[in-house]
C-alpha cells in the first residue's frame, strides 16, 4: 500500500495552521483500511490522525473529504457521543496531493478477527460488546436531524431505490467477471423494494473494525470511525449492512475474515434484529431484503477493489483475494433468499 505523505509541505502547514515545531513532527501510516488512508501526527504530547484518500483516487462520495468534515462537524454539533472531533480540513491538493483533513486521534484497541484483543476476549465480554454496538447505532439512528444540519447530508426520500439501483450499477461497473449469484441478486433487490420505514443518520459501514475500544477497567466502546460512507436514509439499511459484515460461526470462512462476531459470545444477527426492533420501535418485517442489500453491497464494495488492483491503480496483496470475498457474498445472498433466512 502506497502510504507515503509529502512530508515537508504538510509539516509547513502543520506549523501555520496548528503551531507545531516541524522539526518535532512525526507522520506515520496507521493500517487497516481499504478505503481512505489514516495517518498519526505526533507532536510533543499532542496526538491528531490525518485522514485523505486513496491514492489514484477519483472524487467520490466514498473519498471526499470535505464532506466526511462537515460530518463530523454535524456529529459533534448533535451531540453523538462516539464521533472524533474535527479540528481542520485542507481543499488544498498541492499539500499532500488531495484534500485532507485533521481529527481527533482517539487512543484505544481495534477488534479484528486475527487481533490478540479477539483471542482474549471471554464470551461474556463478546456479549456485552455486541449489545454496546447495537446501542452505540441506535444512538446514531436518533440523533435529532434538523438543528444539527444532519439534514443537509442526504436525500431520504427514495434513498432505497437509489441506493439498490446505484450499487448494481457499481458493480456492473467495476465486473471483472460473471458471477452469477452477484447478477441474480441484483435482479431480485430490484424487483423486491420495500417501502423505506423510516428516516435516520446512518453510518453505512458499521461493524466492529470501525470501533475504537478501551479495555481497562472494562470494555466499552470509545469512538466510531471511517464516516466516509454516511448519509441520511432508511436505519434498516444501515443494520443490513452491519448484518451483512456480521459473521457467525457457520458463514464462510474468507466472510470471517473481516469480523470477529462469529466469536462465542457475541449475539447472533437474529438477536441483533430482535434486540435492534424492541429498543428502536422501527418494524423489522422486511428485514431479510436489507441483509440481502448489505450482502450484495459488500461483494460489491470488494469487487471494486479488486478492479482497482487488477488495473494496477491499488498496489495492496490484500487486494488480490477480493474476488472470492464477492463470490462468497453473492452465495450467501441468494443463499438467504431461497430460505428466506438470514
């Protein structure tokens, strides 16, 4: 992954716009992502991430960083407990080669399925993450929309439709081969949309790798991350998509990989639906087409990475097993839909 950052430019703004020694600044790449790239400014004892988009990037609602900043700001202005405070954004593409912007380092441990924190973790904690996740989501999906400005980025109306016709489209876009589990699924989404049930702030890339946790004295959740994807829409979409990450014991193997929620412990995601329906009043009647959705967005997302590394534009080894992550999600997705089971 090419993660270098033109060091003396940004050290010059550093200095200009927080007051930091530039002999005194230390820039490093903090991994884990596929999507935007997150940098650790040090200065002193003063700690703040850099965040920017991919390299050979196109302006996109997934890359832009001026409006993840203006996100953020919305958050903070709402209230949302879990959210980084912003503190800068750079139009200025001359600095690091794109926008930027500058945000609250937030200290803690990512949960990842091959992380020591996951091996370490006992059922009965696992248990009490999974309800905190479920409760840091439902925070967000209540978040008064207007007097924070929330409002103001997103189209709720026929957010559904869009969203179902737009992510099929992607991955016609970004096919590098015919799978057909991925095509029948799109077909289906298409001819089975439900009415939206309601409208809410919705994160749109949920799952446990986005959560920074603190684990001393206890284990709680810290702050949410990577607010690239946000948008005001259907809250059922935002839980599919959680759904769709959230592995259990049974799923395959390479879906595991990016979650560690088929850990014992941890819910199952039908006591994620039951738990999400009580606590948030919304009707969860149509929830298998949200899951179908979030499945068939993550084999999508994936296959458009792969592209990006078969046309030499994306440099990470990681990249080159997507293939067989969209595969396997459009295997459980039609999977889902013949038993009606999620």
């Amino acid at each position: 992954m090419n993660t270098e950052l033109p060091i003396e430019p940004l050290k010059s703004r550093l200095k200009e716009q927080l007051d930091w020694d530039p002999d005194h600044i230390e820039i490093k790449p903090l991994s884990g992502g596929y999507s935007n790239l997150t940098f650790l400014l040090i200065s002193g004892q003063q700690k703040l991430a850099l965040r920017r988009p991919p390299h050979g990037y196109k302006i996109s609602t997934a890359h832009d960083m001026v409006r993840e900043y203006k996100v953020l700001q919305s958050l903070e202005k709402a209230a949302y407990s879990k959210s980084p405070k912003p503190i800068y954004l750079d139009e200025n593409e001359a600095i690091v080669g794109a926008p930027f912007f500058i945000m609250e380092f937030i200290e803690g441990k990512i949960l990842r399925p091959q992380s020591s924190l996951a091996k370490e973790l006992k059922p009965a904690q696992f248990q009490s993450l999974s309800i905190q996740f479920l409760d840091s989501l439902l925070e967000l999906h209540q978040l008064d929309l207007q007097q924070s400005g929330l409002i103001k980025l997103g189209k709720p109306e026929g957010y559904v439709e869009r969203q179902v016709s737009g992510w099929s489209n992607r991955y016609k876009n970004a096919k590098t081969q015919p799978i057909g589990e991925m095509e029948k699924t799109s077909d289906w989404l298409l001819k089975n949309l439900p009415k939206s049930s309601a409208t809410a702030f919705i994160h749109n890339d949920y799952k446990y790798d986005n959560l920074v946790l603190q684990t001393d004295p206890s284990l709680q959740i810290k702050s949410v991350l990577d607010w690239e994807m946000a948008t005001v829409g259907d809250p059922l979409m935002d839980l599919g998509t959680s759904l769709a990450y959230w592995a259990e014991a049974d799923d395959p193997a390479i879906l595991k990989q990016f979650n560690a929620s088929y850990l014992p412990g941890n819910l199952s995601r039908s006591e994620i639906i039951a738990y999400y329906e009580k606590t948030s009043g919304f009707s969860t009647e149509n929830m298998l087409f949200y899951y179908v959705f979030g499945l068939f967005k993550v084999g999508v997302i994936a296959q458009q990475i792969f592209k990006r590394f078969q046309l030499g534009q994306a440099k990470d080894p990681r990249f080159a097993a997507l293939i067989e992550v969209v595969k396997a999600a459009g295997k459980l997705a039609e999977s889902s839909i013949q038993s009606e089971k999620i």
